[in-house]
C-alpha cells in the first residue's frame, strides 16, 4: 500500500443499486504500519489510518460577520456551513492576480473552496429543519460554535415542547380478571 500523511482519502460503499457512493473524505493525518506475521515467503502488513475530514475545519473558519435572519434549524446549519466552506469572488485578496495561482488551479478548488463539500451537504442536511431560531446578529464567531450553537437551540426547543399528560384512573374492583391456565 503506498499511502503517505498529507495524501487525500475517501471511503466509498456500494449502494443498493451498484453504484458508489463516497461515505467519507479527508486528509491523512497519522499512519501507522504493524508487521503481523513475517517469514521466509512473505508478511502480513497491517496498516491504521487517521484522517482529518473538513468538518474539522469549522473552529478555524469565521462566519455570521452579516448575521442569519430568523430561520429554521436545518437551513441555519446549512447556511453556517455554506459561509465556512465556499468562498466568493469578495473574499479574494485584491491583490491576488489569477495568472498567480497555479494553471491546474480551478474556481472549484481554489483556496479549499469546498463546493462538492456543500454539494453533498445539501443532501445531507434536513432543510429547512423543525425549530425555528431566532436571528443572529452578534457578530462573526468560528463555525463550529455557530453550527452547535443551532443545533442545541432545536434541541432545546425540542427539549421545551408541550408534554402529553395522562390520567391515571384507579381500577375498580371487578373489573379485571385473572385468568390461569
């Protein structure tokens, strides 16, 4: 196996219907190699890979400097990652020349943008949610508060939905039999 850190990985399943599908993408990060079993024909190499996927990103990505208006849980969450992952033409350095960046550079992947990333976000993430959230207006913050942030707010209105009550009647002798067998 010729895998090295930094090299890109993905995990990929076969679906109900043959195709594949991508279940997992990173970065590796660690990697390390055991010899199980050795001998004169031959050894069994076990190897243990760590990658890093773009979500772990999110600490590092400010977003919410223009605030969210009042939206629902889904669609703020989407929105979040959305703001960390894709960059836009007004982010880029004015100074930055694009017959600077490397030839095989494209808009896709230029500066990690990471528009398959939200591609499969758009999937993945319910839209527009449950729980609505009230707006967001404090200012930038990383993305990863941000996300969780939205997401214990739906667990708390969740958590501060009405509850079903039930009565509970006393039995009236006579009411219930035993039957043996």
């Amino acid at each position: 196996m010729n895998v090295n850190l930094s090299d890109s990985v993905n995990i990929q399943i076969q679906d109900s219907n043959g195709d594949y599908q991508q279940i997992y993408g990173g970065i590796i990060s660690d990697l390390e190699v055991t010899l199980d079993q050795y001998g004169q024909t031959g050894s069994v190499a076990k190897y243990r890979i760590t990658a890093v996927g773009p979500l772990a990103n999110l600490q590092k990505r400010l977003v919410g400097a223009l605030g969210y208006s009042k939206e629902y849980d889904g669609t703020r969450i989407y929105n979040i990652l959305s703001e960390a992952f894709l960059t836009s033409w007004n982010e880029v350095a004015p100074s930055l020349r694009w017959q600077d960046v490397p030839n095989n550079t494209t808009w896709e992947n230029f500066d990690g943008t990471g528009q398959s990333l939200v591609d499969d976000l758009s999937v993945n993430v319910v839209q527009p949610g449950d729980f609505e959230l009230t707006a967001y207006s404090d200012g930038a913050a990383d993305a990863l508060t941000l996300a969780q942030d939205a997401a214990q707010s739906a667990v708390d209105s969740y958590m501060n939905q009405p509850m079903v009550t039930f009565t509970m009647m006393p039995i009236q002798p006579g009411l219930v039999t035993r039957q043996s067998h």
